[in-house]
C-alpha cells in the first residue's frame, strides 16, 4: 500500500527521534523517490535541527 504525505511526514519526525523500522525506511524512502515535497520537508526538518544544536553548543 502507498504511503502518503502526511504518514511520511509522521516518519520523517520519528525518525529524528528513534530509529526507524526496516519496513518503515523502506516505505519511506519509496516514498521519497516519488515526492519532492515530502524530500523537501525533510531537508527543512534537518536544517532546523542543525541550527537548533549549533545555537545550543554556543
């Protein structure tokens, strides 16, 4: 069954947090190859991320 945006954004958030199955990485990333949106908020997710760290160990 096709994964859709909302459940990839799901896994994009948990998988910051936890690791995530082999079932769901491989549902995801199946994902990722078909939508630019969903690869889009993912790189968004990881630069929040980042700058959140970098403003911290400052």
């Amino acid at each position: 069954m096709m994964m859709n945006c909302q459940q990839a954004s799901r896994l994009i958030s948990d998988g910051m947090d936890r690791p995530l199955t082999r079932s769901e990485q491989v549902r995801l990333s199946f994902h990722l190859l078909m939508c630019r949106n969903c690869r889009h908020f993912r790189q968004q997710l990881q630069q929040l991320r980042q700058g959140i760290r970098r403003a911290r160990d400052e």
